[in-house]
C-alpha cells in the first residue's frame, strides 16, 4: 500500500477555495483503479494549510492518479495560489489492522 501526505500553503484568503477544489475532485479520484483513500482536509491550527491524505493499493496506481487528468486540473487550479512548493510525503506501508 502507499500512502501519500501532501501539505501545501496558500495564502489565507484562498484558503476555502483550494479546499473546495481537491473536495470537488474527490468523488472522481476515490473511483479510480487502487484508490482506498482520498482525504483532502484544512490544519485546525493553521487554516492556510491545506493537505490530502491519500491511500492507494500500490504505487503504480498513484502513479496512474498523478498522470490523470484530475489531477492537472486541480494542479492547474492549486498551483496559483499556492505561495511555497507543496510538500508530498510518501510512504510503502502494510495494514496491520483495520479495528
């Protein structure tokens, strides 16, 4: 399995807006091949602070999302506001459990 934790921040007036455009592709994305996860969220702490967890059966199939075209859209629509480089944290993980 590999998991995927991408933070990014954006200026905090365009804070609801990038929310809302991972939101809008999620129903999309949880459908493709290998998806278990697509979880876009806002820091408590910091509001600017925008991320997705992301669950997938292999790494062939994150790569199959990240040359998607979902993917370049929201990339298209995210970039602008971002005001650093996002950060993507990937992980090869095995499920322990599922309580």
């Amino acid at each position: 399995m590999l998991i995927a934790h991408v933070t990014f921040e954006v200026d905090q007036t365009n804070s609801v807006k990038a929310l809302e455009a991972l939101t809008t592709e999620a129903a999309q994305v949880r459908a493709m091949a290998g998806c278990i996860a697509f979880n876009p969220f806002q820091d408590a702490i910091n509001p600017a602070l925008i991320g997705v967890l992301h669950e997938w059966e292999t790494s062939d199939d994150f790569d199959g999302y990240t040359a998607s075209e979902e993917f370049a859209r929201v990339g298209a629509t995210l970039r602008p506001m971002m005001v650093k480089p996002p950060l993507s944290r990937r992980f090869d993980a095995s499920l322990v459990e599922s309580v």
